[in-house]
C-alpha cells in the first residue's frame, strides 16, 4: 500500500475577475518514484468556452483532466472515469489518457460552455508505473 503526501493553496476572485486559485494536490504513493508535477498546472486565457492549461511531469506518463461545475471533491479514480465532467460539455473539454513526458505540456480544454457567474474546478492527474498525483484547483 502506498501514503499519500498533501499540499495546499488559495486564491482570490474580486468582481468575477480570476485573481487566484483555491487548489489542492495529492501525490500517490508506491514502492516506486511516483510521477509529480514540476510545478503546479499553471491555468490561463479563460473564457466561457475554454481554458489553456500548461503542466510539466517529473516523468513520462499518463494525463487525465477535466472540469466540474462542483467545488466538491473529486478522487484521481473519479477524474480517470470522466465522473462530475461539467455537465453539457464536449469530449473536447476532457483528456483521457493522453502520453505525456517530462517536458512542459501545453493543452487546451474547449467547448466548455462555462457561465461567466460561476465557480468550476480544474481536476488534473498525471501517472506513471511508480504513482501519481492529482491537482484540483478552483477558479
């Protein structure tokens, strides 16, 4: 069985403007060294539709992500199985098992169909053989 190590942050909205995130992230444990992210999923240019996302795993691996209309809690098992997507959202504004390595990756999530009166919830999970770590963050 493995442990699991936690980190948290915060950030702040003023007047429906993005000023921080409010985040969390889990690292997965094995005998192995588990897949972690560099530095935390950096989230930019978002609109209604979509988000640019930009990440780097210390290791080559898998990637899982989506967005959900929740600030509730989600697992890396409930990510990887497209459980609390964003209701009425495209295949587009999900990953599923998309390769990645150990250099910076820069994606998008499109045809989100976010409200602008909202709060929704990035989920990222990155894996590899040794592990994984899953990143939430509220926006």
């Amino acid at each position: 069985a493995g442990a699991t190590d936690w980190t948290s942050w915060a950030m702040v909205r003023c007047g429906g403007a993005l000023l921080a995130l409010v985040g969390v992230a889990a690292v997965v444990r094995s005998s192995s060294t588990p897949n972690t992210f560099d530095s935390e999923p950096r989230l930019s240019d978002i609109n209604r539709y979509n988000l640019l996302v930009e990440i780097k795993a210390s290791q080559a691996g898998g990637l899982w992500s989506q967005l959900s209309a929740t600030t509730s809690s989600l697992t890396a098992a409930d990510v990887k199985a497209g459980v609390g997507q964003l209701p009425g959202s495209k295949p587009t504004c999900r990953k599923s098992g998309v390769t990645i390595t150990n250099q910076m990756f820069v994606y998008s999530l499109s045809d989100c169909g976010m409200a602008n009166d909202r709060d929704y919830t990035f989920h990222a999970y990155i894996e590899s053989a040794g592990g994984g770590t899953f990143y939430q963050a509220t926006f």
